[in-house]
C-alpha cells in the first residue's frame, strides 16, 4: 500500500519560532508511531526560507507539492500539519495557503485562528455570548494613557498584554502606575493594539478540547501552579523553571468541573474550532470562574500540558492524529 505524504511544516520565524520547533520534534515521533505514513518535516526560517530536516531548500507549489530543490523532485502531498505557535500558523495564513492548494490539514480555519490570536476579537466575541472572562479594556492607541489610568485605579493590578502573541511575549504585570506607561509602550512593539486585564488571583486552569471519534471531548483540568504567580516565558520554558504542572488539578468540586467544560465546550463551538485546543481558565477562591485565552495550536513541548491532558483522558496523541489523517488525507491524484 502507497504511503501517506505528511506535510510537518514549523519554524515561522516569530518570537515563538524556537518553540515551534520542539513542538514538532513531538509530532514528528508521534507520526513515525503510525503506520503507513511519510513525514516532509519543513521549517520556515527567520529569513522566510523553506527548508527540509537536511537543510536544503523546498517549495509548497500548487495543487499541494512539495518541491526539493536540490533533486527537482516534488512529493505529492496527503495531509498537512501546520505546527506554529504564533504566525503564520495561529493567525491564520498557512491554512489559507492549504485550502487554495485544496490540501487537508489538522487544526482549525483561518477565520477561527486570527480571531483567537486577537486577544481583543477574542473577548468581544466571549463577551457577546456571555462566557465570563477577565475584566478588560483594549487600546488602539499607545498615547492614550487616560484610559488606562482609570482602568488600573478602578483595579489596583493589571495585566498589559500586546493583543497578539503568546507564550506571554509582550505581556507585563503591572502592580504600580508608575510602571504602567512603559509597559504599554513596551506591549505596542509587538502588535497594534494593547488589552490591559483587571489581575485576577486565584488558581490557572487548563482544559484539552478536542475532537476524536465523532464527538467533542473536553479533558479533566489540569493546573499551572506557580509560585510568582505570573507564568512568563521564562517560567514556561525556562531550565530554572519553578512551575508546576499537574495534569489533573485537585480539590475540584464536581459543578466547577462541569462548568469548565461547558465554557470549553461553549467556546469551542463558538468560534468554529476544529480538531484541537487548550482552553484556560482562572478559578478564584469565591469559585468564580473566568476564560483567560484560547490556543488553537497548543504547544507540544515536553513540559506542555495538551497532550498530556488528553492521554490522562483516555486518548493516546498518536491515536487522536491517526484518527484525524485517515479520515481527512486526500486521496492521490
């Protein structure tokens, strides 16, 4: 039987570029457990170069090639996994590259992606369907500091995060006003518009949703407990790291469990998600609970929690991938 080309493609050259990277080394060891698959493993440089895992130069052509360089060789691609934490993955561009090549892939649209990498699309959209979420304001414009001056003495702390990245890059803990401008002129480097949270204390939650065998599964919580209380990048991918990550959070009464996964599961179907997601939350102490963000690519680094979460619940990675490319993989031409 003839082998299904898989497209791994990663790397994007964001402030994210490096994690992407180890993400698909984890996808990749999880595709070779599959049987009668092909991996193209393709990293998008900093530069924009696309290169294979031998470092020599391909192409995605039309009609869903991949084209080597340095053999003139294409292979005919089956299905495709765009592994970026950041663009052009969670903003949506790579996918709209697949559907004009009309080439399957894992993950959601390109719609559903932009709006949940927009921190503000994100929230207009939570606060029209009434899925509680932080206390917020967005600003358009780094000057306008009147605003924002409000907002944080109305909440004491607050959170100033560039609207869109992850891997809290652009993102500041603000306890002063003193350090309130800088941080937002700091946040504005990275995109054009700036959310400032009210700082919400109480436990970090996560949630695996995700699709497999034709239902919408939403996993028990697992929990981000760390110690500053304010999980950076340096927290989460850092070797010093003093954060913990427990894949099933304990102490959870039954209705705030539920509850988590009707808001994952709300969330989801709200913005038309598809196959996969990390959904957080934050749990205070009065059982008050709060959508934080939506990953619709989650990283799969050793220390993430997605795919952990989902094998605690019942569903091996390499069986929920398997599933998802042998009934979505295009046929050959």
């Amino acid at each position: 039987m003839d082998k299904k080309s898989i497209l791994l493609i990663c790397g994007g050259g964001g402030t994210e570029h490096d994690i992407s990277l180890t993400s698909s080394q984890y996808i990749k060891d999880q595709l070779s457990k599959i049987d009668g698959l092909e991996t193209h493993l393709v990293v998008i440089q900093a530069c924009g170069t696309r290169v294979d895992e031998n470092g020599q130069k391909v192409e995605l052509r039309k009609g869903g090639f991949l084209f080597h360089h340095d053999t003139e060789k294409s292979d005919y691609l089956h299905f495709a996994i765009p592994c970026f934490h950041g663009p052009p993955g969670e903003t949506g561009e790579i996918q709209s590259v697949f559907e004009m090549m009309n080439l399957p892939y894992l993950g959601c649209g390109p719609e559903a992606s932009l709006l949940c990498f927009n921190k503000v699309s994100t929230k207009l959209w939570m606060d029209a369907a009434g899925i509680p979420n932080t206390p917020w304001i967005f600003l358009s414009d780094p000057t306008d500091m009147t605003k924002a001056k409000k907002f944080f003495n109305q909440n004491g702390s607050v959170f100033v995060k560039a609207s869109s990245q992850g891997s809290s890059v652009g993102c500041y803990r603000v306890t002063n006003e003193l350090e309130l401008e800088k941080s937002i002129i700091d946040a504005f480097k990275y995109s054009p518009y700036v959310v400032i949270e009210k700082m919400i204390s109480g436990r970090e939650l996560e949630v695996s949703t995700y699709e497999h065998a034709g239902k919408l599964h939403s996993s028990y919580p697992g929990e981000i407990i760390c110690p500053d209380k304010f999980y950076s990048y340096e927290e989460k991918y850092s070797s010093n790291s003093r954060t913990e990550t427990v894949m099933k959070a304990e102490g959870l009464d039954a209705a705030t469990v539920e509850k988590l996964a009707t808001y994952s599961k709300q969330a989801f179907k709200l913005f038309k998600l598809r196959h996969l997601s990390r959904i957080d939350f934050f749990l205070t102490s009065e059982g008050e609970i709060y959508l934080n963000e939506i990953n619709t690519f989650p990283g799969m680094t050793p220390i993430s929690m997605f795919p952990k979460m989902m094998e605690a619940d019942g569903v091996a990675f390499k069986n929920f991938l398997g599933n998802i490319i042998a009934e979505s993989a295009r046929t050959n031409p």
